[in-house]
C-alpha cells in the first residue's frame, strides 16, 4: 500500500515555513545594536559633561552677575515676548512675499543666462552684471541704498514704505544668490536631455520647460531650501529703515529700558522659527541623496 505525503508526514517544498535567520546573523545584529547602545550613552554623557563644564565657567566668570542683569532679565524678557511675537508676523509676511518674488525673479535671471545664440548675448550680459553687482553688494548696504535713498530721491508715484522698500532690496540681493543656484541646477544636466527632447520634435523653450527645469529644479532643492532660511533671518534687517518687526519691537524696549534681554528674546524667537526649517531641508537632502544612491532620482 501506498502512502501519500500527509500521511508519510514528508514535507513538500511549498510547506510556506517562516524564515529563520541564522545564529551568526542574530549574533552580528545583537552586537550592532550594542554598540548603537554604547554610542548613544557615550554621545549623551560628553554631551552633559560639556554641558556642566560651560555652565560653570560662564557662572563663576567675574561678570556674570552684571551680565545676567543685563541679558537675561526675567522681568524684559516677559515684557518683550508678546511685542516680538508681533513683530514676528511682519517677518513672517516679509519671508513669504520675498520668497516667491525670489524664486520667480531667480528663475528668470539663470534662463537668460542660459540663452544660446548671438542674438541673446546683451540678455547674457546683463543677467551675468545683475548677479555679479548684488552678491558682491553687502544685504546691509543694498537695505540702506533702497531704504533710505529712494525716498531722499521723492519720486512722483514711487513708495516710501520701509516694508515694501526693504522687501525690493531683499528681493534683489536674494535673486542672485537664487539665480546662481538654479544656473548650476541647469547646466548640470546633461546636454543629451536636450537633445533627446528635440529629437522627440520639442522645440528649444518646450525642451527647457518640460525637461530640463523640471530636473534642475528638483536636484537644487536643499540649496534652495538653505537660501530661504537665510532670507528668514535677514528680513528682520529691514528694521533700519523704521519697521517695526521683531528686531523693531525688541529695539524699542532696549532704547527705553537700557537693557538688552529682548534682544534675546527676539534671537530666540528667529531661532525656534529657523531650526524645524534647517532639520527640513536636511532631511529633504538626506533623502534626495538616499534615491540618487538607489538611481531613484537623476
């Protein structure tokens, strides 16, 4: 009599047993995560030793009473807060409206500079002019220029709003940093994108918009991304023309009070607004290198 296969017990290949990894396997990931466990006490007790150690020597300093007085008054600080939080909102506008004025403006610059042909060239030119003038000009000189020269000029029909002036000279530095960036974004792209697109019958401009930009503009992102955290921080420049923002507000109760704990207060401020941006665009890079690793992403 013939058994069949329950019956004999024997098992088929298809018996859909779990896999199970070996000893040495199991050993090299135990010891993996050991030392990731070793490594994070050691991180976290340098980290608190150095902590201890700057913590002593700032509060033994033979200044630190005058200082604390003078930077890190609780009283100032408690009084400053509300008003820089509304000051804030200026910035906060001003990051906005800037930002999107210099993306576009930028794009617009590092196109021209990449226009070929003889009959572009006093476009290159002057594209080229534009952003060797505004990043060699100092953001603090271009603010003071606009702010307070345009007015002095008492042009028929042109603003005298700091806000609206501080906001063009942010735009105009801003734009040649940005331009710069998508410029290398699209030269780095190879020229047989180019073209392929015309072979498939696009013209220059549908092979630059459908095919280059799309790939410049997505391998530019974390610089992109590193240059909008600098404007966040430079629009509280646009103080020194009268604005009250969040540097303004804070001004104000140091003029009044001689003490400069609201100057803290406001650095804080632009602190906790840049950190979760900065942690963003590292991530964003961290993951963009990731997928070119894995041929994800040209």
């Amino acid at each position: 009599m013939t058994l069949t296969k329950e019956e004999s017990g024997a098992e088929t290949p298809d018996s859909g047993d779990a896999y199970t990894p070996s000893e040495r396997r199991l050993e090299r990931e135990r010891h993996k995560r050991a030392r990731s466990r070793r490594a994070t006490a050691i991180a976290a007790l340098s980290t608190l030793v150095t902590a201890v150690v700057l913590y002593l020597v700032v509060v033994n300093a033979p200044g630190w009473a005058r200082t604390k007085e003078t930077f890190f008054n609780g009283e100032y600080a408690r009084e400053a807060f509300p008003k820089v939080l509304e000051g804030l909102w200026l910035n906060l506008r001003l990051l906005l409206i800037c930002g999107v004025a210099v993306l576009v403006l930028g794009m617009l610059i590092a196109i021209a500079r990449t226009l070929r042909g003889p009959v572009f060239f006093p476009l290159r030119v002057l594209a080229a002019a534009y952003t060797d003038f505004f990043r060699g000009l100092p953001l603090i000189i271009n603010l003071m220029i606009v702010v307070l020269g345009v007015p002095a000029l008492r042009l028929q029909g042109v603003t005298v709003d700091p806000v609206l002036l501080g906001g063009t000279a942010l735009t105009l530095t801003y734009s040649a940093y940005v331009a710069e960036v998508f410029r290398a974004g699209i030269e780095s792209i190879h020229p047989s994108q180019r073209a392929a697109a015309r072979s498939l019958g696009l013209s220059n401009r549908q092979a630059l918009r459908h095919v280059v930009l799309p790939q410049a503009v997505r391998r530019q992102v974390p610089p992109l991304l590193n240059d909008l955290v600098s404007l966040q921080k430079d629009t509280g420049l646009v103080s020194i023309g009268g604005a009250v923002d969040a540097v303004r507000a804070a001004d104000i109760i140091v003029g009044r009070s001689l003490n400069y704990t609201p100057y803290i207060v406001a650095g804080l401020v632009f602190v906790a607004l840049t950190i979760p941006m900065t942690r963003f665009t590292d991530w964003v890079t961290a993951r963009m290198d990731r997928q070119r690793a894995q041929g994800g992403t040209t």
